[in-house]
C-alpha cells in the first residue's frame, strides 16, 4: 500500500468516512482539503445503476458550467475553407486538415478539446485509435461535431464540460477551482447534478444515483448526501 503523504492525511483527518455530508458542508469541506501548493480542481464523481453496454443506458453529453472549471482548455479544429479562418478567428490555438494527422498519430497531444466539422469526419476518423482511448474523439453528442466551430470553441473556453458512463456506469468530471467561493461552487455542482439526474433511462430501476462523491485533486472523497443537492431554478 502507498504510503499516505503528509498533506493527505491532514486533509483525511478532517472528513468523516462514514458520514454523507449536506451540499454546503461538503463544499466548504472540499476547500479545506485543499492543501496542495497548487490551485487543485475539485472534482465530482457520480455512480450511477445504470448498464452501459446497453446504448439506452449510456449517460453522455456536454455543457457549459455557470462558473466554468477554471481551466484554460487548448482547441485543436478540424476544418477546410472558410472555416479554417473562422476557427481562427474565435481563438482556437491549432486549425488544420489532413496535414494534422501524421503528426498526432506521432504521438502530438498539445490540446485538450478537438472540434471537426462534419465534412472532416471521415479525416478525422483515421484517428479513431488514438483519440478515442483519450476521450478526445469528436462527437455530436457533445457539440464537437458541427458547422458552427465558432461557438463550439466558444463554449470549450468559457467552461464546457463533457460527461460520458464508463464501463462502471461512472461519471468523473471537474466543477471548478478550489479557489472559487462556495457560491460558485454549490452553483456548478447543482447544474451538473440536475443534468445527470435528468438524463436518468427510462429502463432503470431502483435508486440511479448509488453516491455521488466530491474531492480536491489531491485529497479525500466527501461523500454528498444526494437530497440535499437542490435543482437550480430553471
């Protein structure tokens, strides 16, 4: 077994493994743990009763957080023509076509988010092997796929976030800086919660949300008690 470093285990000290926690304690909780020399992500983790190897119970898809995630996401764009210039143009940091491919299939990763109009798909799809492994696959689903690449790189840089079941039926994403207030934090978790919980299949069964878990990168889950967190008002 690893052993636990010095800051983790303070940082484990302060939660209670056996207990859920209400929305605003586990928030100001997730700040308090902390304690890296960085500005950690918080992150949130959901298990969900659902089977993903049956397609109408694959939780997928994308939006854009109320506070972002506080990070600065790199886009790479696939496109041609006028579209080249208009990815340019709304601040993506890589635009090209066919000439990408040997570079990234070499072994290239500089970005975070690829974006392809659909005319580049089937360029894009040679890629398959590689990208898909990284979750860096275009898909419509998310809004990855598209004409309009000026918005899609619009919502990548003003906080977008992408959620899709693994093989276990859980989904971990990002909801934020522990360097935002609590305000912002409770916000961003209660949106995605609301999402999740609306994409819930019609075939489950039972309780679909099993937990749902928050932490700093570098410290302890915090167990959330699932009624506290309030839908935002539409």
């Amino acid at each position: 077994m690893a052993k636990m470093g010095k800051k983790y285990k303070q940082a484990s000290e302060l939660v209670d493994r056996n207990k859920v926690y209400g929305l605003d304690e586990a928030v100001a909780l997730v700040k308090q743990t902390a304690k890296a020399n960085f500005d950690e992500s918080v992150e949130m983790a959901f298990n969900l009763n659902v089977d993903p190897k049956y397609a109408d119970q694959q939780i997928r898809g994308a939006m854009v957080l109320p506070h972002g995630t506080g990070k600065t996401k790199k886009v790479l764009v696939f496109a041609k023509g006028p579209k080249l210039a208009e990815a340019e143009g709304a601040g993506a940091e890589y635009v090209g076509g066919e000439e990408l491919i040997p570079k990234i299939q070499g072994g290239w990763f500089d970005f975070d988010v690829v974006v392809a109009t659909p005319d580049m798909m089937a360029v894009v799809g040679r890629l398959g092997k590689v990208l898909g492994p990284k979750g860096l696959m275009p898909n419509p689903k998310d809004g990855t796929v598209t004409m309009d690449v000026a918005k899609a790189i619009q919502e990548v840089k003003a906080g977008k976030v992408q959620y899709r079941t693994d093989k276990a039926g859980n989904i971990q994403l990002s909801v934020g800086k522990a360097s935002f207030s609590e305000e912002n934090l409770r916000e961003n978790i209660m949106a995605i919660f609301d999402r999740i919980a609306k994409a819930r299949p019609a075939s489950t069964k039972g309780q679909y949300m099993k937990s749902v878990t928050l932490s700093a990168t570098m410290g302890p889950g915090i167990a959330l008690d699932i009624t506290s967190v309030v839908a935002p008002k539409e």
